[in-house]
C-alpha cells in the first residue's frame, strides 16, 4: 500500500545567522497540507538500496529518501535490502518540502519494517542529518520550529486551513536562496508576529493567521521572479485573505475564509498557471 507523504508550507519563516555548519539558525511555523506524494517500501532480498520514481531524475542517489535508508543501514548495520518507489506530485523545488517529507516517510517506516524502534527523538536527530525541513515531518500537528529546524514544538489545536497553491512551473533551488539571502540580508518591515500566529493558530482565528503571515525568503525570490508578485496579487484580488511565498518558493499560497471562496478562486485561476492546488493544512 503507497504511503502518503505530505508537502508542507511555511505561514512564517525567519532565518537566523549562518552557523559554521552550513545551516541556518531559523524560527519557522509550519504545517503539512494535504497535496501529497505515494511513497511505497517493499523489502527486496539482496542488501541494496534501489529507489525508482515516476520522476527519472530522482532515481539516484542524491534523493533524499536513498540517503535515509543509507544512513539507517550504516548507523544499525542492517544487512536487509531495500527498494523504494515515490509517486511524485509535489513540484520538485519549489518551497514546499516534498523531498524532506520524502525522507521523513522512508524513515519511520523503515523504522517499522527494520524494527528498529527508534523513539521520536532519535528519529529527530536522525532526521536532522538529513535537512533542516526533515524533522518537522516526522510528527503530524503544525509545528513551531527553531535552531537548525531540528527544536519542534508542535501546536497541538492547529486546524484546517483551505488553501489555493499556486507554482508558476519553474524551481528555485534552496542553496541559492539561503546564498542570496546572505548577501543581501533584505530588511522587511512588517507587523507579523511568531507569538501572534501560534496563539491565532491555536484560537482557530483565520484572520489573525492570515495578518501574521511572513516569510525573509519573499523578497529575494520576487525580486529576481517578477510573476511571484503577480500571483500574490491575482490571489487577493480574488478573495485570499493574504498571500505568501512557501520556504524558498517559488510556490505562492493563498489562505481563504472558507472552502466556498478557495473553490471559486481555483476555478477562476486554475489554467492561469503550470500548477494549480486546491488544498487545505491537515
């Protein structure tokens, strides 16, 4: 049975210094949705790891879910084998954590089918190893997120918010926005507030998120994609209570009152652009 293995979007990202890791220090909120990849785990009787996709390009051993079972195998000396298979649906690069959520999944249920019973904080700190978004996934409720991504506090009454993602079909890769970020350190006056969100989330209060929605990644993504603007502003024409890029974008979200108005606007804009969701946060 494929598993699924959710995308997420960021309702506040803000990035810390640079530590001589390589990583960032950050304070994220973040919460899955329900746009998602299938993700199937069979075991296979020689002592490798195969991993195929719908998507030729992540068959290698860069995917992120290949280095999961890597990292597992070496660390526990599994001598069992492997094969992999991702039913890819999520944009690839394009803000949303599909391939950390890739790695996420592959780890608990590798966890469970090598019997492992790996406790969550040692599957957070595996997890960690692997990329700052791959924590996050591998519990379920929206998430308060710092350090490296790897301290999550989760917001226990977080509910669902629906949802209009927009991807205008092109990718941005992470390591160029966390590069540009660095260099150009934009400073973004805004009235959104970390504390105010969670408390808003927590409150089930729409139009608190929605004014406390923010991401430092924004303006160095549309200052080099003039059509990531364009698309925040055809989805608050269209009756989006704010709108906001996801992790380092290029996809664009829009958060509604309710699945009526998310409706009418899908259908209004959803052959305007490559990739068009109507999702909401689970």
């Amino acid at each position: 049975m494929p598993i699924p293995s959710y995308a997420k979007i960021n309702l506040y990202l803000k990035i810390g210094k640079k530590l001589s890791s390589g990583y960032h220090n950050l304070q994220s909120v973040m919460q899955r949705i329900e746009l998602s990849d299938n993700i199937s785990i069979e075991p296979i009787n020689e002592d490798r790891i195969i991993v195929k996709s719908t998507s030729p390009e992540l068959a290698t051993e860069e995917n992120l879910a290949y280095k999961v079972a890597l990292l597992l195998k070496k660390k526990f000396k599994v001598k069992h084998g492997v094969k992999i298979f991702v039913e890819k649906n999520v944009p690839l690069e394009a803000g949303l954590g599909g391939g950390s959520s890739n790695a996420a999944t592959t780890l608990l249920n590798l966890n469970k089918l090598w019997g492992l019973k790996l406790k969550e904080k040692q599957l957070v700190e595996l997890a960690s190893q692997i990329g700052s978004d791959v924590p996050f996934f591998i519990g379920e409720n929206a998430a308060l997120v710092e350090g490296i991504g790897d301290k999550i506090k989760r917001i226990k009454k977080s509910f669902s918010i629906n949802i209009v993602l927009i991807n205008p079909g092109f990718r941005v890769s992470t390591k160029w926005a966390y590069s540009s970020f660095d260099k150009q350190k934009p400073k973004i006056k805004t009235k959104a507030n970390i504390s105010s969100l969670v408390k808003a989330i927590e409150k089930k209060d729409i139009k608190e998120i929605a004014n406390n929605l923010y991401n430092d990644f924004e303006p160095i993504v549309t200052k080099k994609y003039k059509v990531i603007n364009e698309i925040k502003n055809n989805l608050l024409r269209n009756d989006a209570l704010n709108a906001l890029v996801s992790g380092s974008g290029p996809t664009v979200f829009g958060i509604f009152n309710s699945i009526y108005e998310a409706r009418e606007t899908f259908f209004k804009i959803q052959y305007d652009y490559p990739f068009v969701f109507l999702t909401k946060t689970i």
